[in-house]
C-alpha cells in the first residue's frame, strides 16, 4: 500500500542510514503462504540475545528500504510540500516499508534451508519487536527506540500528535498476512484495508495537521479504494506468491476459479469480475473525493494527488477491458496530472 504514499517522499534519504548490519546472509522467502499459528511458534530468533538479533536483523532490513527509496523517481511537483511535511512522510515511509519489507521480503541471516513454519515465527518475532519499539515511542519512561527508523518516526509523531493506533494497526497488517492468503468476503477484505491501507492515509491526515473526523471518514474510504484497485492490478503477482485478495463470494458469483486467474487471458468471467471490484472502487473513490475540497493548498495538492492515481489506475483497468492477466494496467503520467489538475480545481 505504499504506491501512494511514496509519491510523497520528495526526500530521497530515506531512514536506515547508520543502522547495524550485524546480520547476515541470503535471506529466504516463505514458501506456498499458508501459515498457521503466531508469533510463539517453535523457530525463529531465540535466546539470551533474541532481542539484539532481532534488532540487528530489522536494521539491516531498514537499510535495503533506504537503498530502495534512493532508486525511486518522486514526482517534482511535490516538491512545493513543506520542508516539515516531506521530513514526517519520509518517516512514514521508511517505517510503512519497513514492517511491510520485515513481512514479505527474504530475511538477512534466514539460512536457505529454513523451514516456512521458521520462516513465519521469525517474522512475526520482528513484528513483534517493532510493535515494541512503536510502544516505546509513546512511553515517555521507556528508553529510545533501538532502530533509527524509529527514531526518526518518533520526531514525526510528536510533532504531528500522531496517535500509536495507526502506526500499530501497519503491524497487525503484516501479521495478518503471515497467516491468511484468502478472503472469503468483501467485508473480511474490508476489514484487512482497515489495518493495511487505512492508517497511512490517517498519519498523512495528521502531518497535514487536517485531522478531523470527518476528514479521516473520507480519507479511509480513498484508502480502502486504492487497496482493492491495486489487488487489481497485482492479480498475477499476488497469485504468483500464493495470494488471492479477490473474495470467494465475488469469484463465485462471477464463476471464476483460481485456475481462470492463472491463464495467460482473461477469460469473460474474470474481466466482469475486476469490472465488479473496479466500480465499487469508484464508488468508494467518488464517496471519499469530498475530502479534496476541504483542503487549501499543498495538503490538497497532495490528497488530489492521491484521488487522481486511483482514477487514472481505473481508467487504464477499463482501457484495457478489464483484461488484468495479459499485462498490468497502469496509467499515463498525462492522464494522472490531467486528473489531479481536475480534482485540483474541483474540489472532488
């Protein structure tokens, strides 16, 4: 969920720099994506120093998202967002990859013979870590965090009056993740925007200092839309990682199967069924777009940014017949700044 948010990061020294790399190795990702059980599983970061390893193993973490952020091209014309804002969203965005990388990227030191049941309580150990170090952001009598992730998010969320939720809520994401790769309803996916997706647009809310009720309403309507619109797009690639984040009820009452999901084509049941999710996008989209036209300046440049990607993505979906297995859709640069000029203007 970090599309979005990364557009943002004008900032190109992301956090990491400095941290241990005492942990090492080729790392190893999770095998089929069926997990079971939690963070107490057998395996895993143990003994006397499980703590430091898990840090040192987080810091080296940290610091391939740094070397991530240094190769991506942010758009210019958010550059006109204050020194402030751009220092916090780097933040964010060091800490959102972070317990995204922790939960789905191979693991330094995770010896290649690693079992997955070793693998997933190994990441679910370092989420649990990280939930600490979140913890002792807000716990005035406990010590700085160990990362210097953290620390810098720690700066960002003072000053902003970040609440921990949002930031907890990343993790529990990731958590989730480790142990269901399925979604039999809407509502269950829903629900999983709420702690994957839903925060990030929530702590961009509060850097702005436009953090209200209502605004953060519309702002998780944006969110949820632009989660389900990228499942979407990413059909092949989640189904590659044993993945689906279309619901079973909706593939059913299309009549598609996983095996349609596969093929090379998309078949008239699939394309239906993406039309399916793609409109209620819209319509989630259309319900949260309001936000933009109570919003002055770069906040709404920013938020406009945000509604016009989701729009532009689902114009480039139906541009290509909603074929999603022949090629992922992406839209223009054009067509995005024309939309986001027009919502700009707008309002919504």
């Amino acid at each position: 969920m970090f599309a979005f948010i990364s557009k943002l990061c004008t900032n190109r020294r992301v956090t990491g720099a400095g941290a241990s790399r005492t942990a090492s190795g080729d790392g190893q990702r999770s095998g089929d994506g069926k997990h079971s059980g939690d963070s107490k599983h057998s395996g895993g970061i143990d003994g006397a120093g499980g703590h430091q390893e898990a840090v040192a193993v987080a810091a080296q973490v940290s610091l391939a998202v740094a070397a991530k952020a240094s190769a991506e091209n942010f758009p210019v014309a958010l550059r006109v967002l204050p020194k402030r804002w751009r220092a916090s969203l780097t933040a964010l965005y060091g800490f959102a990859r972070l317990v995204d990388d922790i939960g789905d990227e191979p693991l330094p030191g995770m010896p290649a013979g690693a079992s997955e049941e070793t693998i997933t309580a190994t990441r679910l150990q370092l989420l649990d870590e990280l939930d600490e170090e979140v913890r002792r952001i807000y716990d005035a009598g406990s010590p700085e965090p160990d990362l210097p992730a953290l620390r810098e998010l720690k700066v960002a969320v003072h000053q902003a009056g970040v609440p921990a939720q949002p930031l907890r809520d990343l993790i529990q994401a990731n958590r989730q993740d480790q142990l269901v790769t399925r979604y039999d309803s809407y509502a269950e996916l829903a629900d999983y925007c709420k702690l994957s997706a839903n925060p990030v647009g929530q702590v961009v809310l509060y850097i702005m200092g436009a953090a209200t009720e209502e605004r953060i309403a519309a702002s998780d309507s944006i969110c949820t839309a632009l989660q389900v619109i990228e499942h979407c797009q990413d059909v092949v690639e989640d189904l590659g990682n044993d993945r689906i984040y279309l619901p079973r009820q909706d593939m059913d009452a299309h009549g598609v199967t996983e095996a349609d999901l596969a093929k090379q084509v998309a078949g008239e049941g699939v394309r239906d069924l993406i039309k399916f999710e793609a409109d209620r996008s819209r319509r989630l989209l259309d319900g949260g777009a309001p936000l933009v036209g109570t919003l002055h300046g770069a906040a709404r440049l920013a938020i406009a940014g945000y509604l016009a990607g989701g729009r532009a993505t689902l114009k480039a979906i139906e541009a290509g017949g909603y074929d999603v297995l022949r090629a992922v859709p992406r839209p223009g640069k054009a067509d995005t700044l024309v939309t986001m000029t027009s919502v700009f203007i707008k309002g919504r």
